[in-house]
C-alpha cells in the first residue's frame, strides 16, 4: 500500500478538477468511473488469453507453432518500429536529443529482430518444414505489410524502384513508381512471367492501402524529415552514424539473415521461396542494393552495398 498524506491527496483532487473546470458533469462521471472500475490485471492489460490463442497451426507437425510465433513476434517488432518512425516524422522537429533516442530505438529492435533469426535456424525441425510449408501457400512473409511500411516510411518511393528502372520512372507518377518497386519481381514466375498468386492475393489487399501511404508520407520520410533539419543535426556525429545503422539493419543485415535461413531450408530441396518467390533475387542486399539514404554513403560503399557487412559494427551500433 502506498503511504499518501491527506496533503497529498487534496493535491491530486486539485489537479483532477483543473482538468475539467468547464464541465463539473464530467467531473462527477470520472470519479463515479474510478469507484466503480474493476482493478486492472495483467493478463487483461496485455490481453494475455487473446494472444495465447492468436497461434493456430495448419498441420500437426509440432514445430509449426515456432514458425507461427517467431512470425507473430516479427510483425510486433515491425509495429514498434513505426511507432517511433511516426514519432520522428509527425509534429515539431525533434531534438538532437529525440532524434538520437528514436533512432537508437529502430536500430535495437532490428539488432534483436536479426539475431532472432536464429529462433528460427535451430528451433525448426527442417523434416516438419517440409511437411507443413505446402499447407501455407500461398501465404509467404513476403506479404509482411509493415514491413513495406516501414520501407516507405523511410526513404521516397524512387528509391525502392528496382534499378533498372530508375531512370525511367524518375519523374513517372507514384502509380508508375510503385509498379517498379523492388519486391515486386520476386514474386514474378519466371517460367511464366506472370505475377504469382502470393504478389496477387497481396496487391488485391494492400495495394490501395499502400499507395495513399506513400501519398502521406510525401515529403515526411525518415530521409526527408533528416534532410529538412538545421545543419547542426544533420552534421551531428551520433545522428550520422545511427541513420547509416538504420540503413544496414533494415536494408542489410536484415534480409542477410532471412536469405540465409531461406537457403538452409529450401536450398536442400531444391524448392523455391514460400509462396513462390524468387528469395534468391528478392532477398540479398548485394543484388537489390537498396538504399535508404544514399546521400550518408560513398561511391565505393554503395558499389559493395552488401558484400562488406561487418558483424563487430553491427555490435557496436
């Protein structure tokens, strides 16, 4: 129980009334709430038995619940890194101070979101992954919708585009634009050129959703928030080097330690991606070179984007 002076206690009355000086109704409806309000439980804060039951498996091989929940845990760390790009992107311009911690957030959940991948080398049976991956096709973590949000929360739409078609869609429309973006041609059948039902099931459901995502964010990205800022950020050392971080995590060592683990299931199979997607074009950053802030890199380290990843700066990011 914590001690609280009668002082104290006027305090607080006090400064609940000044919340409400125009409607003394409102003020009587809260406290009527307080009286009668049930005490808050962890497992109602956290909608625990909602979440247990979120994992519902398609076959009856044991290790499919692994791959669910590792899945389910991406996509919560996918949601708090939007949480603080919009943090970044909307209202006043952050302090040096803001900028630094927001940033420093992405990088963390995204150090954390690479080494998880682990979860999933070594804690999938590779003989049950065989067996259950045909049940889910033709769903494939290619269809992660956030993160195509966080992709386009970082960087204008141009820079997604797949480099052959740079020059050509430079000035076309967003419409045009989104047409050329990156992951579309991994999920294009090579033998027919057709787009695959796992980029169709997707573009019929998130398509318009994404495109008036891009149109709101227009001019509020990561990198043109950064770019807008007073000189003494931009310049500032810390701020450099976690923008470069957030760079490699997302656009590097992230997809590295996807391909990887794609490899090690499917290339022993001689299978293609989930849902059938061309993972060893669509994945390696080497191959993509996808950039979020070209602008923080050299000539030569964008012509290596890929190759000369380092684990010990990824540990000292």
């Amino acid at each position: 129980m914590i001690a609280m002076t009668t002082e104290h206690t006027d305090e607080l009355i006090e400064e609940l009334k000044s919340l409400y000086t125009d409607d003394e109704e409102q003020l009587k409806t809260k406290l009527q709430a307080l009286k009668y309000q049930k005490h808050l439980n962890y497992w109602d804060y956290i909608n625990l038995d909602v979440l247990l039951n979120l994992q519902q498996p398609r076959s009856e091989q044991p290790d499919e619940m692994v791959f669910i929940g590792y899945h389910q845990i991406t996509e919560l760390y996918f949601k708090l890194t939007l949480w603080e790009l919009h943090q970044l992107s909307e209202g006043a311009s952050p302090t040096i101070e803001q900028w630094q911690t927001h940033l420093g957030r992405i990088i963390n959940y995204f150090r954390v979101l690479t080494q998880s991948f682990s979860i999933m080398r070594e804690g999938i049976d590779g003989d049950q992954f065989m067996k259950f991956r045909p049940t889910l096709a033709p769903a494939s973590g290619f269809q992660s919708v956030q993160y195509r949000m966080i992709e386009l929360a970082c960087t204008p739409l141009i820079n997604l585009v797949q480099r052959e078609a740079y020059h050509t869609v430079k000035d076309a429309t967003i419409e045009d634009q989104f047409e050329a973006i990156y992951w579309k041609q991994g999920a294009i059948d090579k033998e027919t050129g057709e787009k695959t039902l796992t980029l169709r099931h997707f573009e019929d459901k998130y398509e318009d959703f994404l495109l008036d995502y891009v149109r709101r964010w227009q001019g509020h990205t990561l990198w043109e928030r950064y770019q807008s800022l007073p000189e003494a950020v931009q310049q500032d050392r810390e701020v450099i080097r976690q923008m470069r971080f957030v760079d490699k995590f997302v656009n590097v060592s992230w997809p590295k330690a996807h391909y990887g683990t794609a490899k090690q299931y499917l290339e022993h199979n001689n299978t293609k991606g989930t849902g059938g997607t061309n993972y060893h074009e669509y994945l390696p950053p080497a191959v993509q070179k996808r950039i979020f802030f070209p602008d923080l890199w050299s000539e030569e380290e964008i012509e290596r984007w890929g190759e000369n990843y380092e684990r010990s700066e990824d540990q000292s990011a």
